[in-house]
C-alpha cells in the first residue's frame, strides 16, 4: 500500500459512485508527480448484470489509463465471484487508519455515512458538491464539482493536502514507524480470521500484498 497518497473509497462497484472518476483522477494526480493510489473496499454484485459489466468497465480503464497496479479493489485479494465478508466493517475501518483520504466523487447518495465514519477517525474528505455530502460536510471538507476535469480535482486534492500539517506528520509516523504494528497486530489477525471462516480467501496473495506493498 505504499503510496505518496492513499486514498479510500469505501463503496460497492456501482455506476451512481462513479469510480471511473476516481480512476482519471488517479491519473491525473500521477500525471503531476504524485504517486496516488486508490483502494476500492466494496464488492460487485455477481448477480446483477450492469454490476458486472460496471467492474470490467473499470478494470479496462484502468488499463488503458496505465493504473492498473494502482486502483486496489479489495475484494480481489478477499473473496471471489463478488462475495461479500463477514466482518467486512471493521476490515474498512482498519483502512480508514491508513488511507491519507477519503474520496468520493458520487452522482448521487441518500445519506453520506462514509463521511462521518472518515469524520470520527480524523480522514480528510474530499467528495462531490451534491447536496447529501454538503449537508454533512458543512464547510470542513474539500468539494469539486461533477463538471470538474479530473486535471482541476486533482490540482484541488493537491491544495487541499498542502494546507493539512497534522495529515502531513500522520501520513509519515504511520509509514515509517507504525506500519509493522498495525499490520502484525491488528490486519494480520484479521486476515487469518477471514481465512479460517472463507475457504476462498486468497490468503497468500493478501499476504503478499500487505507484507510487501
């Protein structure tokens, strides 16, 4: 996971959150020196056609962008065919503590609660200007809008981080000094777990991915 900035979409592979913004965006960030990866927590429905059409979608995109090894979906290290985990809330809470922000470009929501989750755990937000993430996000978050170019989010992502001196000496405590902690003493527990309970966890490629980012 090891990235100049980590940022977190809590969300299943659904068209209305409009993850292929996030993908651009990632380029973007990329594009400007910034060595931006994206980690998608949710899962795609294996029973609904447009979901399973949305997640290659989006795996094409990310290969024709060249991020392919940059847009982290966290069910293909944690299950397969689309299968949901137990337990699936604390591993996404674990992720908040590591992700420098939370990114959500949604076309629309009913309620934001990944914004008061990121809010609870101090995760900067940065998220589209629609009307149920304003409503909580008040004027403490960054907000583009769904007419901005990848380019003009990303030059806004890049102000907004510059201003945050506390996100700044985080980000570096948990990389240099807490990241083996973290992960023998919270993650890796949780992942034998996972295992234990899901014969279809990939738990090798999990451990490979986490011990060696």
């Amino acid at each position: 996971l090891e990235a100049d900035l980590l940022m977190l979409q809590p969300c299943r592979l659904h068209p209305r959150k409009n993850i292929e913004l996030s993908i651009r965006v990632i380029k973007a960030l990329q594009d400007k020196g910034l060595y931006a990866r994206l980690l998608l927590t949710g899962a795609h429905d294996p029973h609904e056609k447009n979901s399973i059409e949305y997640y290659y979608e989006l795996k094409k995109l990310s290969e024709q962008l060249h991020v392919e090894r940059d847009i982290l979906i966290l069910e293909e290290y944690f299950s397969e065919g689309g299968k949901d985990l137990k337990g699936g809330s604390i591993i996404v809470r674990d992720f908040y503590l590591i992700a420098d922000l939370l990114f959500i470009p949604s076309l629309q929501e009913g309620f934001g609660i990944p914004l008061l989750e990121a809010g609870m755990l101090k995760v900067p937000i940065v998220c589209s200007d629609i009307p149920s993430f304003k409503e909580i996000g008040k004027e403490n978050v960054q907000y583009f809008s769904l007419t901005d170019s990848p380019d003009e989010i990303a030059d806004k992502i890049l102000a907004f981080i510059s201003k945050l001196n506390s996100h700044k000496i985080f980000h570096h405590i948990i990389q240099n000094y807490m990241w083996d902690n973290i992960y023998h003493k919270m993650l890796l527990p949780l992942l034998e777990k996972v295992s234990e309970r899901h014969p279809h966890f990939h738990s090798k490629h999990a451990s490979d991915t986490y011990s060696n980012p």
